[in-house]
C-alpha cells in the first residue's frame, strides 16, 4: 500500500491533547481558592477570552512568553475586579495545565494506527516545560521522530521561520506529501498553507470559518482524519 503523504505534523493542543479540559480545571481550582463564593463557571470564559487575545499578542509577536504568563491573569482580575497576584495565579493555574492532561478521544489510537506507515511531528506554540511534561505522562513521545515547541525555537506557527525549522529537520520533503493538522485556523492552517504543505483543520470547537483562510481539509474529530483523508479504519488492523 502505498500513502498519499510522508509525513504527518501534528499540532499538539486540542488537536491530540483536550487542553481545554485542563484550563477548566485548573482555573476552576483557582477560583475556589481565591474566592469558593466565586462562580467560576461564569468567570471562565472571560479568562478564556483574555487568554486568547494575550496568545493573538504573542503570535503577532508583541509579547514574550513570560509576558503572557501574567498579562492573561491582570487582565481577567481588572475585569473581575478580583485582587490576586497574577504570578501567584500562573503557578497555580499552571500546576493543572501541566501535570494533569486529558487526551483528545481516539489519540491514542490514531498514533498507533498510524507509527510505521508515517514519519510523524508534534509543532506546538507552547511552553517548553508544560509541553514535555504533558507528553511524558501521556507516553506519546515515542510516536514522533520530532518535537517541535515555540518556546524552544524563538519562531512561533504562523511563522515562516517555523515552518522553515521543521522542513530542515524533514530534509526538505515534498510539499505535497506533507499534511499538517491543527485546530487553529490563523496559526495551524496559515502557516501550513504559506509554506505550501496540505492543511487538515481538526474543527475542534465546530465552528464556522469566517476567516479567509482556506484548509485542504476540514474534519470534525480524529476518526474523520483517519477515514476522510487518511482513508483508513482506525479499528480495524
Ligand atoms: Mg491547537
């Protein structure tokens, strides 16, 4: 049997790993330490919101890593009104986010499926610390001849230089059999389609792509990838 691509590159945060179910827990810890009267449910998604434009900043590159560390937790507080440290409020939230994982359904089954018929890569915008850690507990290391983390190569998806990174180590195979898969549309899709490789956008969040940016592909969950565009069952041998 021959494979339409040689390599698959995975992003890692809600695309093989449930980041969001971390952050909710975490976060939920926090609150009821600051405050157990707080609802944290209601809170939440204006963290979440405050998270996102602070990673827009830091993938426009207008901040550091360590700038967002603190700058996501100001920010929600100011709009909670909520006196807290913001340092404070990283390392705990942090604590969950890096030692308490969930997997993505069907992860673990995909990779297996998928090691020996395809060279596979992990290129994730994230912290190098709480990325290894994250795979050490889950045990998905060994499934990927590369690990690519932001933090570790000062180049962050969408960026050129990231791509770039990753074609070297791939010693600079055919674009066309290089598909990268991500939930992220504006870092994921970009970049794989500014590079020229094969964009699968993993839906996570199924919502509709208002962005003028175009994915190859788009799938709904781990099992679609594998059916849809990798054309195999994943629980059949
Ligand atoms: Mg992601």
């Amino acid at each position: 049997m021959s494979y339409k691509y040689q390599w698959l590159l995975f992003d890692l945060d809600n695309t093989l790993l449930d980041f969001n179910a971390s952050s909710k827990i975490g976060f939920k810890s926090l609150i009821e330490k600051i405050n157990p009267k707080l609802d944290w449910e209601s809170l939440y998604p204006i963290y979440r919101d405050y998270n996102h434009q602070v990673w827009d900043e830091r993938e426009a590159g207008l901040i550091s890593h360590n700038d967002l560390k603190t700058k996501r937790w100001r920010l929600f507080f100011d709009h909670a009104d909520i006196e807290f440290d913001p340092s404070l409020a990283n390392d705990h939230y942090f604590y969950y986010i890096k030692n308490k994982p969930f997997l993505i359904e069907g992860a673990i089954d995909l990779l297996r499926r998928l090691k020996g018929d395809y060279r596979m890569m992990i290129i994730t915008n994230g912290l190098s610390e709480v990325q290894w850690n994250r795979l050490r507990i889950m045990k998905m290391e060994s499934y990927f001849e590369h690990i690519i983390i932001s933090d570790e190569i000062n180049a962050t998806k969408p960026e050129f230089a990231f791509f770039d990174h990753c074609d070297k180590l791939m010693v600079s195979p055919d674009k066309s059999e290089v598909l990268v898969i991500g939930d992220t549309l504006k870092s994921d899709i970009k970049g794989a389609n500014d590079f020229g490789y094969i964009s699968c956008w993993y839906n996570y969040y199924q919502t509709e792509n208002d962005s003028d940016i175009e994915p190859d592909y788009t799938v709904q969950s781990l099992a679609d990838l594998a059916r849809d565009v990798l054309e195999i069952n994943l629980f059949q041998d």
